[in-house]
C-alpha cells in the first residue's frame, strides 16, 4: 500500500499478538503509525477481557516495534466502569516510560453484547 502513488501515510490497528513476529517486516513494508489495544498490564484482567491469553506477546511486540523504529505508537485501551478503573494509572505510566501515546476508548457495545449505560465511566 505504501508503494501506491498518493499514498502518504499508512496506519495499522492491531491487538498486538503478533507485532513481535511481524513489527520488522512491516517496516521494512513502509508502515511508520501503529494502534495497538491494551486495556491492562493484568494478565488475568486481559484473559477476561481478551478470553485469551497473550499479554507478554502484546508487550514483546510493543518492544519489538518500537526498536525497529515505529513511530508514533499508540495504545488504545477501552475504559469500563467497575472494571478497569485500576488499568487506567498503570497502563498510563508504562507508555509515559515507553514514549507511547496512551488514549482511552469509552466502553461501547462490538455486537455481540447489547450496550449498558452502567459500564460507561465518564
């Protein structure tokens, strides 16, 4: 894509499972921006979360990309009320020592569940 005439900037969204496997090549692809979602640093809160495991993969990959260059990364974490609340100062202060840009993303409903005003934390 980034090959494209036109095309100037190219962003990736990703959960960040297999960042550290594919951060090098997708540089070298051109791709500059990552989106990386992280709602905890927790493993158990990203197992309820995610209904997987995973969270060192995720982290090895953050790592992976910033040292091939990324630039800027961002971590996107969803913010629930009575649930995450304890994520939120964690998660800030790893991507304040990491130079990653941290943003919250308010709860909202993917689909499969209908959506709760309860869960809403601002």
């Amino acid at each position: 894509i980034c090959q494209v005439p036109g095309i100037v900037d190219v962003g990736l969204t990703t959960n960040g499972l297999l960042l550290k496997q594919y951060a090098r090549p997708l540089y070298q692809a051109g791709l500059r921006r990552l989106n990386v979602s992280l709602d905890t640093l927790d493993e158990e809160q990203f197992f309820k979360l995610t209904r997987r495991k995973g969270i060192e993969q995720v982290l090895e990959g953050l790592a992976e990309a910033k040292a091939v260059g990324f630039y800027p990364i961002k971590v996107n974490a969803v913010a629930i009320k009575g649930f995450s609340e304890g994520d939120i100062i964690p998660l800030a202060r790893y991507c304040r020592d990491q130079d990653f840009e941290f943003r919250l993303i308010e709860y909202m409903p993917i689909g499969a569940e209908s959506w709760q005003r309860e869960k809403v934390l601002l």
